[in-house]
C-alpha cells in the first residue's frame, strides 16, 4: 500500500515574530481571522479522519505563512490525527516560539502520540538567541520527538550558523536553506562553509526542473479545500473532500503543473526521486535525515535515469549521473555513510558507467549477486558465485536458434555470469526465456538462476542475487539491514528493498 502525505496551509497569515524580512511578521490577525482559521482546520482534521484510510493517506505536515504552534487547536489536531492507527507521522514547520512543555502537556492529554510527531525547526537571529532555540531543541529531543533544525544560509550569518551547529545535539540535522533575493551566487568560500555545517546544501542550490510525472504521493491542501500537487503548482479541478484515490495520487489537472522548476525544499523534497527517500525516509518532507550506516544503489534506470543520460564520449556510450543525485551521494558520503553498488553489471562495467562518482564508494554487489566486493581502509574482502562450466556447450547449440552471442565474465578462470546478447533491436521477452530454459537441461535447476534484461538474458548461480548481496556485506559491515537503504527500479531489486526498509 502507498504511503502518500498531505501538507495542509490553513489562513493563517500572521506570526508573533517580527523578521525584517518577512511579511506575515506585519501582519496582526483578527480574533475572526482566528476563528477562521480553527474552523478551517478542524474541518480538514475531521475530514482527514474520515477519509485517510480511504485515500492511503499516512501522514500530515502544517506548513502555514504564519506560526502555528502557538495557537493550541493545532496541537489538539495532531492529537487526534496521530491517534489514527492508519497515521505515521504528523508535524509542521515552527519558529519553536512556544512552550514545550505545555504544548505537550496539551498534546498527551488529548491522547497525542509523541513517537509520531515531527518538528521542523527554524532558526530566526532577529527574533531568539541560539541558546534560547538550541534549549528548546534540545528539549523536544529529550522528550523522543523528531525534529531537524535550520536557518537561512545569510552570509554574515555564518559565524552565527556555525555557533548553532556545535550547540545542537548531533543527532539533529541542521540544514541551511538557500538565500533568495540575494542577487548574487555564494561564493566559493560561503559554499563550502554552508556545506560544511549541511552535508545536503549543495541540493538547494541546483536547479530542480519541474516533472509532474514524479509528484504522486503527496497533495498540498489550502485552508477553503482547495488542492495542489505541491505549495507552488496551480490549483486542480478538485477540493479535498471531494477529491477520490487514484493509484498514483496524481490528480490530473487540465493546466497540469505550469512551473518551470521546483524551487523550494517543500516542492522538491516531496518528489518520488530517488535521494528523497534514500536521505530522508518514507516522508522527506518532514526534512528528518534517515542517517543510514550504508547505501545499496542500483546504476541503470536509478543512479543513471535511462538511456537518454547518457552520451558518446570517444565513441562509447558514457552515463551521466544527474547533478542532483551526485550531490545526495556526496552528502551520504560526507555523513559517512558506506556506499555501495548494487547493480547487474559487472564491476568494471559499473565503474566505467559511474565515472568520477566510483570514487564515493566502497564496492558493492555486482553481476546480480554473483560479485560482492567490499573495500575500506586499505582493506580488500571478495566473494564469487561461480557457475558449472556444463551450461556452455548447452548454450552454444542454441545460439542460432534463439538469435544471440555468448558473453562470459570470469575469475582467475571460472564464470561467475553468463550474458546471452541480442541486438538491440531483438529484446528478450518471457515467453523466449522460458522456451530456451525448457531446451536446455543445465539451466533447469542445477544451481543457476536467469533474469531478462531488454536484450541481455543473464544467468548467474541461483544463490546470487541482489538481496543475499546485502545480508552478507552487511554481515562485512557489522551493520544490520534495517540501518541501511537501497534504491533500484527492477524486479531484480524487490528483495533488497524489502530488506533494507525501502517498501
């Protein structure tokens, strides 16, 4: 079942801060705007109860133009939603201007679950001082809740970023958002500061072109019902109470989405890419770091979106890793976190494919399980699956019938993997698979296994695949696979995934 989520901006447009630079802070809102506000927000609560099961709805974030942790109904519904069985997660973006203390006290007496709150913090210099915020912080933290924690990447303000990153505790993530308005780039110094404190800050400063096919998943929901796809997409056809589960939870809108580029973490941070999930969990709009001790990722269609990534350099098809994805990996690097492939291609193949980024990490599983290789600190541990010989004078009787050239990929001698190449223009498909395994003894049973990939047929031995890859270099590690992630678009990758928490 899909494990989609909701952002929710209610009317509330005022704050009790008073930043420069923002223009809620002018704002003094009515006691009926007030009203307003709750009355919105308790229908959309009662609404969500009553139809999150239904739309597969797992979770909820308050992203309002004001604050509003402040005002209690808030806290009243995220009791109620959290106390849903069908319910995650629930939080919302805050200035942390309130009582922790009550707030909470608030929040349990309504029956709120602690586990299930996320907190996304932000760090105003004008308004609060970094030990009054990093206090608070540290209190929510004290008390099981999830919170990350950041600021606005202002120049002169990096001593004062820097000084807040060695008072939080470390297991918070303190990210630091991109400067608009700025009218000119970081410079070369400003943005290795700014990485320096947010391993991730190099993503909010590539630009994120905007895909509409990626966004299912999550909905943003407007105070009156109306709904986008996200908090910069124009409005769809429907309203939130009127709207109805698609398997995609894409509602098709007739403008669909007008944007050029996603220009803000709530709207790329909320895509169906591949580091979102991989760097921030199930809900990466909450914007709370998995912080996994290793990284399991599959190259084609995954590291290296399609054929249409790639391009000829000296005459050979070169892949090119999206600017994006490598900034996540060097992130995951700089976090610490092992990286390693898990792919169907072989070794050489694999680094060849991922150029410069090869350098990132630390081997990995390749030929679809039949290569495990694990290299650190100067340390190098293999492992092949090997496969019988007997399979080959089998395989060279069939080749003209069944229209392909054997490639096989040995060690000190003995084939570990066999590949069965058509040309491109005469793809395997299920039927043909299974017609040459009835034709040929040795590929039924006898320790082998194949796999179809578009015109490559490959046959390994029946224990190599990619998940009992991932047991065993964990085993290496001295990791457990639910401390992990992986990635991977194949059928070939389900089990890893399983494995690894990633379904």
């Amino acid at each position: 079942m899909s494990r989609n989520m909701m952002v929710y901006r209610g009317s509330l447009k005022s704050c009790n801060y008073q930043c420069s630079y923002c223009p809620f802070s002018k704002h003094r809102a009515s006691e009926k705007e007030y009203a307003k506000d709750k009355e919105q927000w308790f229908h959309f609560v009662k609404t969500f109860e009553e139809r999150a099961e239904e739309l597969h709805m797992h979770a909820l974030m308050v992203a309002p133009y004001g604050e509003a942790l402040i005002h209690p109904w808030y806290w009243e519904g995220f009791a109620r939603l959290s106390a849903l069985p069908q319910t995650d997660a629930v939080g919302a973006q805050t200035n942390l201007s309130f009582s922790v203390h009550k707030a909470l006290e608030d929040y349990v007496r309504e029956d709120g679950m602690q586990r299930k709150l996320r907190l996304w913090a932000t760090f105003h210099p004008e308004m609060t001082s970094v030990e009054d915020f990093t206090e608070k912080c540290r209190q929510i933290c004290s008390e099981g809740i999830a919170i990350c924690a950041g600021a606005v990447g202002v120049p002169k303000n990096l001593p004062l970023i820097r000084l807040l990153r060695r008072e939080l505790p470390e297991e918070i993530y303190l990210w630091v958002n991109r400067m608009d308005g700025m009218k000119r780039a970081y410079t070369p110094e400003e943005r290795n500061a700014f990485l320096e404190i947010d391993p991730y800050f190099e993503r909010e400063l590539l630009p994120v072109p905007a895909d509409g096919a990626k966004c299912h998943g999550r909905l943003f929901a407007e105070g009156d019902g109306r709904l986008h796809i996200c908090n910069i997409s124009p409005p769809i056809e429907y309203k939130w109470d009127e709207w109805e589960y698609s398997s995609h939870l894409y509602p098709v809108s007739s403008s669909g989405c007008r944007r050029r580029l996603c220009s803000c973490y709530l709207a790329y941070g909320g895509r169906k890419d591949l580091m979102n999930q991989v760097l921030f969990g199930t809900y990466p709009l909450f914007r709370i770091p998995r912080r996994p001790k290793a990284v399991f990722l599959d190259i084609e269609g995954t590291l290296v979106p399609g054929t249409g990534s790639r391009r000829k350099r000296n005459g050979l098809l070169k892949a090119e890793i999206p600017k994006t994805v490598l900034a996540g990996l060097q992130g995951l690097f700089q976090e610490k976190s092992v990286l390693l492939f898990a792919t169907t291609l072989p070794y050489e193949d694999a680094i060849k494919r991922c150029g410069r980024a090869g350098l990132l990490f630390s081997g990995g599983i390749f030929s679809g399980g039949a290569h495990l290789l694990l290299v650190q600190n100067g340390t190098k541990r293999e492992f092949f699956y090997f496969l019988e010989e007997s399979v080959l004078p089998e395989l060279e009787k069939e080749k003209e019938q069944f229209h392909y050239r054997i490639i096989v990929y040995r060690k000190n001698g003995q084939a570990y993997k066999i590949t069965l190449l058509r040309p491109l223009k005469i793809p395997w498909n299920r039927q043909e698979a299974e017609e040459l395994a009835a034709a040929l003894p040795a590929l039924r049973g006898n320790g082998v296994r194949y796999f179809i990939e578009e015109h490559c047929l490959q046959i390994v031995a029946s224990e190599a695949t990619k998940e009992k890859g991932v047991r065993t270099l964990c085993r290496w590690l001295g990791v457990p696979p639910e401390e992990t992630a992986a990635a991977g678009d194949s059928p070939e990758d389900q089990g890893m995934l399983k494995l690894c928490g990633m379904q």
